[in-house]
C-alpha cells in the first residue's frame, strides 16, 4: 500500500514513511500550513520539540500552538499572535462594559419595581 506524502515530506522532496512524526499535523492537501510553520520554526525545531515530548496530547497541543502561531505571524507579518491578542482583549473589555452596562440597568429596573415577578 503506497503511502501519500505528507505536506513536510512533499516540501523536502522526501519519501513519506509511517515513522515521519510530521505528518499528522501537516496533511498533504494542507500545504500552506507547513510551509508557514517551516518558515517560523524549521523543520529541525519542530522535530526537536516533538522527539523531546512523550505524551501523544502534549506533542498535538505543541504543533496546533506552532501552527497557530505561525499562520497568525503571516496574517499579522509584524506583531504576529501579540496583534490577535490585543483584539481579543479589546473586544473583552468592550464585552465586560457592556455586561455592567447591562447589570446596571437592571438593577436600577429592580429598584423601580420591587414587585416585579422574575
């Protein structure tokens, strides 16, 4: 049975064998994804930290955090995940306003009408 390489092994021109530790992360159809990891880490890092992890678990949280990173460092070239974080927390505290905003007018509605069924 003949194997489909793996989006790693088809970028470095290499047979794809069942022991390659890449290619449950980087699918053939998915080359983009690697090549944007390969850009941020290389291919040896990515190797080291996995050879350097024993649980299945941590090795597959360890790559979505590569491969997250290095596709937010091509949307964001310049700040990378540091610019998707500064939204996040923007769009949180926006979020928490409102929430309060929102607690604070109930609470004033409570106050009109104490009787009110809940």
């Amino acid at each position: 049975m003949s194997r489909v390489s793996c989006a790693a092994c088809k970028y470095q021109r290499k047979k794809c064998t069942s022991e390659c530790v890449l290619a449950p992360y980087f699918p053939a159809n998915q080359p983009k994804k690697f090549q944007n990891a390969h850009r941020l880490f290389g291919v040896r890092n990515m190797v080291k930290i996995l050879d350097e992890l024993k649980d299945e678990d941590q090795k597959s949280d360890a790559m979505k955090s590569i491969i997250f990173e290095s596709d937010m460092r091509e949307k964001f070239p310049v700040y990378g995940c540091v610019e998707c974080i500064s939204y996040l927390r923007q769009q949180l505290q926006i979020n928490l306003q409102e929430l309060q905003d929102v607690q604070s007018q109930l609470e004033f509605y409570r106050q009109q009408y104490p009787n009110f069924d809940r």
